[in-house]
C-alpha cells in the first residue's frame, strides 16, 4: 500500500512539470493571441484605453525621474515655460519681438514636420519634397531669375507655410532694388547664390527626415531587448523562401543583401545609406535597431547624411 501511494506520488511529481510547461505556453498563446487581436480595428476602445494609460504611466515615471535626478533642471524648465507664457499673453516693448521668435518658431516647426511627414511610417509617408520644398526652391529660383536679385525674402521665415505664401511671390520685380546680376545675355544668377536663401528650410526638412526614420529604429531595438523578433524581420525570413513576382523577389534579395552584410553596419555605412535616396533606408533602420547599433552612432550619421548631404543633392 505504501509502495503504491509512493509510485502515485511519484507519478504526480513527474506529471506537475509538464503540466506546468502545458499551461504556461497556454497562457503565453493566449497572451500573443490578445496582442495580435489589440488593434485599433479589432479593439478601438480597449486600445485607445491602453494607449492613454501607457502615455500616463509613462509621463508619470518621466516626472519621477526629473524629479530625484533633474530637480533643478525641472525647476529652470518651470521658470522658463512660465516666463514664455508671460512674454506671450502681456503687452509691452518686447511684444514685437516675441513674434518675430514665434515666427521663426512656426518656421522651422513647420518645415521640420513636413520632414517628418515624408519619411515616417515605413515608405508610407507623404512626398513633402514634391509637395513643399521642391516646388518652394522652384518658385524662388523662378523669381531670383526673373529679378536679378536673391534678396527678395523679408526674412529667413519668408516662406511656404500653412495657410500662408511666401510675400515675394506676389510682388512686381519693380518693388525690389535693381538687378544685381546681369550678363551680356540678360539677367543671369549663380546657383552658388541661390543656395544659401534655401538652404536653411532644406536643411530643417532634412532633419524632420532623420527624426521620422527613428520609430523604425526604437520599435527594432525594443523588440531585440525584450528578447522577440520584430515582425518584419520573420517576414522576410518567410518571404525569401517565396516568389511573388519579379519586382518583390528582387526587393527581397535586396533586403536578404542589407541582412547578410550587417557586420558591416557602422557610422560610415549609415551615413552613406542616408546620404542618397534610398527606399530601403527603413530596413536599415530596423537592422541598426535589431542588431544593437548605438543609438547616437545612428541618429549622427542619419542627420548628417539625411539633413546635410542629402538635401544638399536634392537641391542641386
């Protein structure tokens, strides 16, 4: 009777193993199962509910930590905010200096978020460049031709912006000072002037293009520290094996092409990839992230690439 009470206990010890591995993978299917099915589609408010306590949880921890290590920083940032507000809401002397600083506040928040705007969201973005400042750096030249002249800005902000032209787009050339440059066969004026009064919204633009490729690169690091494998890295695992036609095997080849060479990913190898246009740059971005790229080596060599290099051949 012992010896069978024993074996039973036995049994039990051996079975409580497995059952335990049975529903821990139960409940991690479960789990990934829930996460799969939380969409904005599937579950609106239960997403929307999660979003705004994970933003909650997040400014909360922010201010904790500002707080027992940033006490002075956070009281300086307090003091300034406050004495903004004061400068914007009383009248006075410097009233029309403070809009000339929001001016230039609206300006380069502007063109940066059309840089933004142009690069996030996996190639899904908007083509700002074609939109904004191609045609902005067009009218311009356009106009410096017509003129003889490239000081026709009243001010750096003197630009295409929400719900506002550029003011010397609607004037005669008669309003502005005599052409200062002219030639035996007219009014001709260098590229090599024209550049600099397009120079900074390109360059602003160009930055919203490096700060729009960073999701791609926190999401990847993210997924690589909690120990997963981001999506978009199993499904070209899946779709190397498959063929979808001429055009996406050869995507796929490129991307297999980025992967095999991931030793190779450094300061210098971002900053080429960013300083051309290239399609492909939100896998590198992903690689960087899933292969542990630090992330100030990444983001240098994107803006310098990106807002430097790039734009300046894009305005060529």
């Amino acid at each position: 009777m012992g010896s069978k009470k024993k074996s039973i206990s036995n049994e039990n010890s051996l079975s409580c193993p497995e059952d335990r591995d049975m529903s821990i993978s139960g409940i991690h299917w479960k789990y990934q199962q829930e996460l799969e099915n939380l969409t904005l589609t599937r579950q609106p408010i239960k997403t929307l509910k999660l979003f705004i306590l994970a933003i909650a949880q997040y400014l909360r921890q922010s201010v904790a930590y500002l707080l027992s290590h940033g006490g002075l920083l956070m009281l300086l940032l307090t003091m300034i905010v406050i004495a903004g507000v004061l400068l914007v809401t009383t009248d006075g002397p410097h009233e029309k200096h403070v809009e000339e600083v929001l001016r230039y506040i609206r300006f380069g928040l502007w063109w940066v978020a059309l840089g933004v705007a142009s690069s996030i969201g996996l190639g899904s973005g908007l083509h700002t460049f074609v939109l904004y400042l191609g045609p902005h750096i067009a009218l311009f030249t356009i106009k410096a031709m017509q003129c003889g002249r490239v000081d026709i800005k009243s001010a750096p902000y003197d630009t295409i912006q929400l719900k506002r032209g550029p003011s010397w787009l609607g004037k005669d050339c008669a309003e502005f000072m005599p052409p200062s440059f002219s030639s035996s066969l007219g009014t001709r004026v260098p590229l090599s002037a024209i550049l600099p009064q397009v120079q900074l919204e390109a360059i602003l633009w160009g930055l919203g293009t490096a700060l729009g490729e960073l999701p791609p690169y926190f999401i990847s690091r993210a997924a690589n520290l909690s120990g997963g494998k981001l999506d978009v890295m199993e499904e070209l695992d899946v779709s190397s094996t498959e063929h979808n036609g001429f055009i996406a095997t050869q995507l796929t080849q490129i991307k297999c092409w980025f992967l095999s060479r991931v030793q190779y990913l450094n300061f210098f190898t971002i900053l080429v990839l960013a300083s051309v246009p290239n399609p492909l740059f939100d896998l590198a971005g992903i690689m960087c992230g899933q292969f542990g790229i630090p992330f100030w080596e990444f983001f240098l060599a994107t803006m310098i690439g990106k807002a430097i290099i790039k734009t300046h051949i894009q305005v060529y």
